[in-house]
C-alpha cells in the first residue's frame, strides 16, 4: 500500500528548521517516541507527530533532559490530556443530571 506524503514533512526538513542533527530524530524512532514513514528512500514525518516533536526538541536541547527522561515526560503528559479529556466528559454528563 502506497503512503502519500500530502500531510507529512520531510525530516530533514524538520531538522533543518530546528537546527538539529539527523541522527536526533533518529535516536527517537528507534526509541519508539516518533514514527517515520519512508517514501521512495526519504524520511517523513506525520503532521499529526509534530507537535510532541517539537516538545521533545525543546525538552532535549533547552531543558538537556535525555532521551529516557523525554519519554517519561511524553507519556505523563498523554496520560495527563486523557485525563482532562476524560474530565471534561464527565463535566458534560453532570451538567446533564443537574439540568
């Protein structure tokens, strides 16, 4: 199945933006914190991706938090956006009941 690429950016690209070394994004595939797709020997990254990466970048070259810290950090914040998702449905079905 072919992939198209109309929502995704290369990663170079990306890397070339941040100021950042190929090699980063990398380290964060094999780590499993990214998904890189690969179309026709090119790296992309999905558009839905960018924002935790661009996380990830400021919490690796401004905070020098490593790799093993960044993916704890990614993780309670998904956990801590489920939470407030899960809030604010719970919100919705009170105000139901009150009404």
């Amino acid at each position: 199945m072919a992939m198209k690429n109309e929502n995704m950016i290369s990663a170079a690209e990306f890397c070339e933006w941040h100021h950042i070394e190929i090699s980063f994004i990398d380290s964060l595939k094999e780590t499993g914190l990214i998904e890189i797709a690969t179309i026709e020997e090119m790296s992309y990254i999905r558009e839905s991706q960018l924002n935790d990466l661009e996380k990830i970048v400021r919490l690796y070259y401004d905070l020098d938090i490593n790799i093993e810290g960044i993916d704890t950090v990614i993780n309670l914040l998904h956990r801590m956006e489920d939470m407030q998702h899960e809030i604010a449905l719970l919100k919705n079905r009170l105000r139901l009941y009150e009404e």
